[in-house]
C-alpha cells in the first residue's frame, strides 16, 4: 500500500491509499469534509456500506484508526451531500483523480511524464 494525496479545489487535500490489487481506498474523513458534512463520523457510519480501519502500517503517516473507503462510499456520500459544490467533487474524481493508474493525478507533470514513457 502507499499514500497518495490529491489537491481539490486548489486547498481540500484527499488522501488515498491503493491497496495490493490497484483497487484506490480514500480517507473517509477527506471526503466528508470537503462534501460539507459537519459530523464526518455520523456520515460515514450512516452512508458508507464498506469503511474500514486502515490498521497498522508500514507508512507510519496515518493514525490506525483512520478510516478509509471504497470508491462506492465515495460516491454514496457524494449521492447524500447537499452542498452544491459535491457535483464539481464528482466531476473531479471522476475525469481528474485518476487512481486507477498508482493514484497519480492526471495533468500533473509526473502523469505527463508517464505518458510519454507508457502512452
């Protein structure tokens, strides 16, 4: 696993976590912030179907407690948001954050790199 953090917004930082098998988790917390929920803990415990502890690990950057999520939480609380920015989130996540690809940012220079060398 390695931590990858995302700019939104030009400020709201996201912070991902793409595990053994390419699938990218992403810090519950990051999310619900940035789509306004006031109580972070209330909406992933009321919205997310699949939160998990990130646990112990060998980055030492996040707490163990921290919990992160599976893109279908991402999008669930994205569904629930009632900010009206949450459409210009999914937009983002959906044609920028491209994680798939080792969670690097697409347009960023090392992504720009990359293509060159795997177009």
């Amino acid at each position: 696993m390695f931590l990858k953090e995302f700019v939104f917004g030009g400020t709201d930082v996201v912070r991902t976590i793409t595990d053994e098998d390419g699938n990218p988790w992403f810090v519950g917390k990051d999310v619900a912030t940035i789509l306004g929920y006031s109580n972070t803990a209330k909406a992933i415990r009321m919205h997310c179907k699949a939160p998990q502890h990130i646990g112990v690990t060998e980055m030492g950057t996040l707490d163990p407690q921290t919990k992160i999520i599976p893109e279908r939480d991402v999008y669930r609380l994205i569904m629930r948001s009632k900010l009206p920015a949450a459409e210009k989130f999914e937009e983002w996540i959906v044609a920028d954050c491209n994680y798939k690809n080792k969670g690097i940012l697409k347009g960023t220079q090392i992504w720009r790199q990359l293509m060159l060398v795997f177009p």
